[in-house]
C-alpha cells in the first residue's frame, strides 16, 4: 500500500472520538498534542478521559454514538470495542468527507496514528501501513534511544538562526548551502554563539540588494 506521509495543523480544529476505553486513550493525548479541539462520545469512559473533561481538556458526552454525530468535524477515531459500530462511524464519515481512523481496523482507515520520536518541534513519525503497529512501536523505542534529549532546544536555537538568515540574504545557491552548512554545526541561543556569527558575516558579504527607485 502506497501512503502519503504528511503532518496536518489541528489547531482548534474540531476532531471526534467515538470510544472512551484505553484503545481511545492514547489517540486522545496525540489530538491535544497537536492542540485539537477534542469531543469524546461513549456511554462509559476511563478515569483519565473523564479527568480530562473535568478539566475541561476536552468534551465528554456519555452516550452512544448516534448518526449526525461526525457533522462539521474535520477528523473522527473510532475506538469502541464493537467492530460494527466504528465501521458504522468510518460510513458516515465516507459520506461526509471526514477523514476516519478506525483503531486496529486498517480496511476501515482513511489514514493510520504513527509511531513517533517527538523532541520538541522535531518529530520523526514511523508507519507500517498498519502491517505490523508493534515493528513501528520497536524502532521508536530504538531511535529515542538515539537521539539527544536536548535536540529539541537545539532546532529551537537552529530555527531563530534559521529566521535571521532569510531575513537577510537573498534566496539564492549560497543562501541554501549556509543554510545546510548550519544544520550540521553546534547552535546556541548567545549572540557569541560561533554559527550565529558565521551566519552574520555571510550575510555582509551576500546582503540582499535593494531595488533602486527610478
């Protein structure tokens, strides 16, 4: 199975989870992480997701899923230990154009919940297609192993460099190789740090050329 890989801005984005048990746990704390604004519909939920609500994290309604529920959603999870009901949630949502993950249901699928190695603003998202969960889960587990906990700060500080450089030099071939050239090297928020300054004197020799009035 071919798959597009893409990361979507959720945002305040009104997204629906049908199931509250532990299967919808973990897909609800991959909505708030990306700031979603989350409904959960069961007629019974865990004690984390009832805690949720009750701190206002997200809307909890006790009561079973119902046809019309999925209007004016952007994305639905269906969780519920009845396989007939979430396949009932993936129709509607073919009906009404809003994008379904029916957990461990991959037919049933519109697109699948990633492994993923988060260190701040990076995030390495892993997918077997829905092939094997528990190969994707083994090798987030060995790349977070691997990776600097502190990589995060790093591409914070990489990405304000990032800003100044674009600011000001021109979009052009040596731009893009400074650029590549920063990637690679050590960064820190100073104003003495090394690669900052390296970006500062590049920029005095390729500064952005200002039209000239006629």
């Amino acid at each position: 199975m071919s798959l597009f890989p893409i990361f979507l801005k959720l945002t305040g984005r009104p997204c629906i989870v049908i199931g509250a048990g532990h299967l919808a746990e973990s897909k609800i704390e991959s909505l708030q992480a990306a700031s979603a604004s989350i409904t959960v519909i069961a007629p019974q939920a865990s004690q984390h997701i009832l805690d949720w609500a009750a701190s206002s994290e997200i809307q909890y309604h006790p009561r079973p899923y119902q046809q019309g529920d999925l209007a004016g959603n952007f994305l639905v999870v269906a969780a519920t230990n009845d396989p007939a009901v979430n396949r009932a949630v993936f129709a509607e949502a073919t009906e009404k154009g809003v994008l379904c993950n029916a957990v461990d249901d991959p037919p049933f699928c519109d697109f699948y919940f990633p492994s993923v190695v988060r260190r701040g603003d990076l995030q390495i998202a892993i997918s077997t297609a829905g092939a094997s969960p528990a190969l994707a889960q083994q090798l987030r587990k060995d790349l977070n192993t691997q990776l600097p906990l502190d990589l995060g700060d790093w591409l914070t500080n990489l990405g304000n460099l990032r800003r100044e450089v674009v600011a000001a030099e021109p979009l052009n071939e040596s731009r893009r190789l400074l650029l590549h050239q920063l990637a690679q090297r050590e960064v820190c928020g100073y104003d003495q740090c090394p690669s900052r300054q390296l970006a500062r004197e590049h920029a005095r020799t390729n500064p952005i050329q200002l039209e000239k009035k006629s």
